[in-house]
C-alpha cells in the first residue's frame, strides 16, 4: 500500500513539474511583452516550484531506500531536509520579489492590463491542476506538503494576478501590480515559515506537533505493573515514521507476564499516538536496585 501511495505521488509529482516548466516559460515570455512584474513574479515562483518539486520527487524515491549499516534509520530524513531547503529558497525568491515591487511603486511602469489577463488565466488553470494532484498525498508526508504550498500559492497568485489585471485594464491603475506581488508575497512567507519550522523540529528530533509528551508518559505510568517511566523520548524521521524509547519500571513480573506487559505497552503506542516503532527497556525493581536508578535519569 505504501509502495502504490509512492508510485502515485512520484507520478503526480513529475506531472506537476512538466506543468510548471510551461508556466514558467509561458509568463516569463509574456511578462516582458507586458511589462507586468506580477507576472513575472508567479513565473518565478513557479521557477521554484520546478526546483521545489524536483527535489520533493528526488527526495520520494530516496526515502524509500531501506537501511544500512552506516546509514541505521535510512533515508527518511530526506523529508525534512527537502522540505526545509524548499521553504528557505521560496523566502529569498519572495523577498527579492517585495523588493522589486517597491522599487515599481516608487517609479511606476505602464502594464498590458489584456495580455495579464489572458496569460494569467491560463497560468491559474496550469497551477491549479498542478495543485489538484499534489494535494491527494499532501496531508501525511512533509515533503509533499511543501511541494503543494508551492503550487497552492501560485494558484492563488494567479488568481490575485488576474484580478488585478481586470482592474488595471479597466481603470488603468498600474500601481496595483507591485501592490498585488506584495501582498501575496507576505502571504507567501507566512504560509511557508510553518512548513520550515516543522522541518527544523523534525531534523532536531522534537516530539511531533500533535503529540503531548507528558500525556504519553502518564498514560505508560498508569497501565497496571509499570511503577515509573523514565529516560522518555518521541521523535519522528519522516511525517509517517515516528519513533519512542524509554526505560520502564515494573513490579516484580513472571516472564510471561512482562512479554503480555510488552506487548499490551507497544500496543497502545502505536493504536493511541501513532507511533510505528518503540523501544522498551523494561526493569524490576529488583533489577533496578542492581543495576541502578532509572526513574530519576534524563526526563
């Protein structure tokens, strides 16, 4: 099932990408005729929504490949460094792109108001199919994710350009072009810095987002047997692959009740919080006051 999810999100990916390079060739060509920074403007962002996707397909076929011996966890993490490298690219493009909207404030140049029409709507029907195939495989994988921002911004973009382009044909007010690339662009930066802060967390081990890290060890500390729970830690290397270890103390169990302990314990981590792979020491009381104190270590 994972393999199939794969296999379409690669190909959803290198469709997006075959789109975008159009885009990108369409208005840029177009923007200079019309003199429209609006429109060039969407063409660079998609200028990075071809790197952007590049990289999201590269990193797809990546962290499929299994572990190593050198490489233990894989190449799951490529996720977030994708991700992350992604968002830091769109918040330089979209700042050199306010600073040259200011620069069409301040010294404003006359724009085809027809030709952003038309270049514009054909560039939002591109970005929106785009989107649309992006947006199935989207919600559970980080890398993704940032590939559909991408395309999802410079659909609106497109949006805002061609409405813009409506007002400025029929009122002649140039100033709205730069107004516009600023506007979105604020949008835009606010939008991606979620998408860079989730992939700093994940590529600093944090405990994911949605998973409250005392909650967890209240509810380890209160299944029958478990004294304390200490040494506590959740991570994720992938938006799908999360992790948790930690040291356990029990009462005194026979062996057959510390393996049911095991595996009722395992078992509501992975039903409850989602997490695909723990790892449990589990120590008596007697053993611990051999080989030491395990309550009081680390967390």
């Amino acid at each position: 099932m994972h393999n199939h999810t794969q296999t379409e999100s690669s190909k959803n990916l290198l469709k997006s990408i075959v789109i975008n390079v159009f885009i990108v060739v369409f208005e840029i060509v177009f923007g200079l005729i019309s003199r429209s920074l609006a429109l060039i403007s969407d063409a660079l962002h998609n200028i990075t929504d071809v790197g952007s996707m590049t990289l999201s397909f590269w990193g797809e076929k990546v962290s499929a490949r299994p572990s190593t011996e050198h490489k233990t966890y894989g190449y799951k993490r490529a996720e977030a460094i994708i991700a992350f490298t992604n968002g830091v690219v769109l918040v330089a493009v979209t700042i050199f792109i306010i600073y040259e909207a200011i620069k069409r404030l301040i010294n404003p140049v006359p724009v085809a108001g027809l030709q952003m029409i038309i270049v514009a709507t054909i560039a939002f029907i591109g970005n929106g199919l785009a989107t649309y195939l992006l947006n199935k495989n989207a919600k559970n994988n980080l890398n993704l994710k940032s590939a559909w921002l991408h395309s999802f911004q410079d659909a609106a973009f497109s949006l805002a350009v061609i409405v813009g382009a409506v007002v400025i044909h029929f009122t002649n007010l140039n100033w709205l072009d730069p107004i516009l690339s600023i506007l979105i662009s604020v949008f835009l930066i606010k939008e991606v810095y979620k998408i860079i802060a989730e992939s700093i967390d994940m590529l600093l081990d944090s405990v994911p987002k949605d998973i409250d890290f005392q909650e967890v060890k209240n509810t380890l500390s209160a299944i029958p047997g478990i004294i304390c729970v200490g040494d506590l830690h959740i991570w994720q290397t992938g938006s799908a692959y999360r992790l948790l270890s930690a040291h356990i103390q029990t009462k005194e169990l026979t062996l057959e009740e510390r393996n049911e302990l095991l595996v009722k314990t395992q078992k509501l981590i992975k039903s409850k919080y989602q997490i695909n792979h723990s790892t449990l020491q589990i120590v008596s009381q007697k053993e611990t006051a051999i080989c030491g104190e395990i309550c009081g270590h680390c967390n």
